[in-house]
C-alpha cells in the first residue's frame, strides 16, 4: 500500500487524484486552505473507494504548517510514499500593467514558495540516503508554462514555469536516492479554481477551441498523476507531461 500526502486535495484535481488513490488501496493525506466541507468529503470518498484518508489543514506558504504537515501525515499514515503538489491558486484576469503587488505576491507565495516547502519536505524524507524508502513526487504545473497567459495572468504562467523546473533540477538531485519526479501540466480543466479567477465558464469556452474539441475533466488529470506515483511509471523521472488535449 502506497502512503501519498496531496496539498490541495479537498477540492478539483486533487480531490479527484485523491479518489484514484483511494481507490487503489492507498492511503491519502489531504491537505487543504479552509473548506472543510468540501475536505471531509473528499474524505469520505477516498474511504468509499477503498482507501484510507486523513484529513490535514494547513496553509503551504507557511513553513511551519507545511512541516507540521508532513509530521501529521506520516505520524497517521507511516513513512510517506510519495506526494502530489497541487495546492495551487489563480487571480483575477488582469494585464501585468495592472496587476496589484499584494496579488504578485500571494501568486508566487501560493503556486512557488508553497511548492518549494512542499518539495522540500519530501526531499528531507523520501530519499534513501536520509533514512527514506525512496517514493515519487509528482507536481502539478499547468499549461500556462508554455503559453504564457498573456493578458490572463502571467503571473500564474510564470510560476508555473518555476515549479517545472523545479521538477527538472529535483529529478536530478534525488534520482540516485530512489525518487522520482515529474510534473503534469494540466490544460483547461472544469474545477473552481476558473471561478475564483472570475470566469466561470472559461475551461468550457476555451476547451472548444482546443484539439480534443472540449474541457478535460479533472479525473483525467488524476490518472496521469496516479500514473506518475506508482511503480508502473518507475523509469520516468524528470517529465513535464502535458495533460491538455492538444492545447
Ligand atoms: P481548485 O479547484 O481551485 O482547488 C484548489 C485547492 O487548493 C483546494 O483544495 C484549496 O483548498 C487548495 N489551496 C489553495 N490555496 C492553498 C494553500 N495556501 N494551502 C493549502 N491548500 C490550498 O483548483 P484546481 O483547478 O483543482 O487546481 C489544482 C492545481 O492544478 C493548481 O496547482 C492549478 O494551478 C493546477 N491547474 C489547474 C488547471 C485547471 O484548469 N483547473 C489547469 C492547469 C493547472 P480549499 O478548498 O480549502 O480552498
């Protein structure tokens, strides 16, 4: 049984990575912000599908928080086998000429420094030359690495191409010591988080203009990751997988 800590797991693709996880046996550590409706129901979804789930709450900008949280995981859980980094946020569309500094800044707390701390922990633990059992890391990048989301959020593209490389330069430093990591770069995906940015209904409207002709779901997304975690991805390592129907 794989034991897997996923930051931003109470809702969107991390709620639907955590139900793929559940679902094959595994046991999950969900972390979230503040909706502990929507946590507990993830929870009770990833014990319906045959897994174990623990509930963490914390905010991944904070270093104490993130270091509690990886205490909390294993101390439920056992040694962590792997982790997904998926806590991520979105702002308003903006022009960077009109993007308030206190938004720069969250951006980058949120979707780099979070990650970082994330990435970090299990770079700590997982490793077999620091007491680990070796694992996968998988982090969730976006599509906006590539495409740069001008007049959207370059921001968010930005530090979406951070955490790719993230991915890359961690792949290297920890391959020798058992763990994989890889990143997914989601497209256009029905979740909240478009809400949150101010347009609803922009994974539907843009996702019909892409190749595969729709929004992904965020299950698709899910897979991939799930993929990635587990040994059947076990000679893959420094991969940026595109998960965006064409786009
Ligand atoms: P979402 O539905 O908005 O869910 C975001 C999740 O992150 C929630 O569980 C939220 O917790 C949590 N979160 C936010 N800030 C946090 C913090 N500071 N500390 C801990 N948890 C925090 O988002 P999503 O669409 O599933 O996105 C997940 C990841 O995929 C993000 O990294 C995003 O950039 C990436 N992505 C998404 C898309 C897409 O089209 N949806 C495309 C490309 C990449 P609460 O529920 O408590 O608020």
């Amino acid at each position: 049984m794989e034991h897997i800590l996923i930051t931003g797991a109470s809702r969107g693709i991390g709620r639907a990575t955590a139900i793929l996880c559940g679902a094959k046996g595994w046991s999950v550590a969900i972390n979230y912000l503040k909706d502990d409706a929507a946590a507990e129901s993830t929870a009770r979804a990833v014990d319906a599908a045959g897994g174990r789930a623990v509930l963490i709450k914390g905010d991944v900008t904070r270093e104490d928080a993130v270091i509690a949280m990886f205490d909390a995981a294993t101390a439920a859980l056992g040694p962590l086998s792997g982790a997904v980094i998926n806590a991520g946020i979105v702002g308003p569309t903006l022009r960077l000429a009109d993007m308030p500094a206190d938004r720069l800044q969250r951006m980058f707390d949120v979707n780099v420094y979070g990650a970082f701390l994330c990435a970090r922990e299990c770079a700590r633990r997982l490793p077999t030359d620091r007491g680990g059992a070796g694992g996968s890391i998988v982090v969730v990048s976006s599509a906006a690495s590539r495409l740069g989301s001008p007049s959207e959020y370059i921001d968010y593209a930005a530090s979406k191409s951070a955490v790719d490389t993230l991915t890359i330069g961690l792949a290297k430093e920890l391959g020798p010591a058992g763990v994989r990591v890889n990143a997914v770069r989601p497209g256009l995906i029905e979740t909240d988080i478009h809400a949150s940015g101010g347009q609803p209904d922009r994974a539907r409207r843009l996702g019909a203009m892409t190749p595969l002709g729709r929004a992904g779901r965020a299950e698709e997304v899910g897979e991939a990751i799930v993929w990635l975690l587990s040994d059947r991805a076990s000679y893959t390592t420094g991969a940026i997988l595109d998960v965006s129907g064409g786009r």
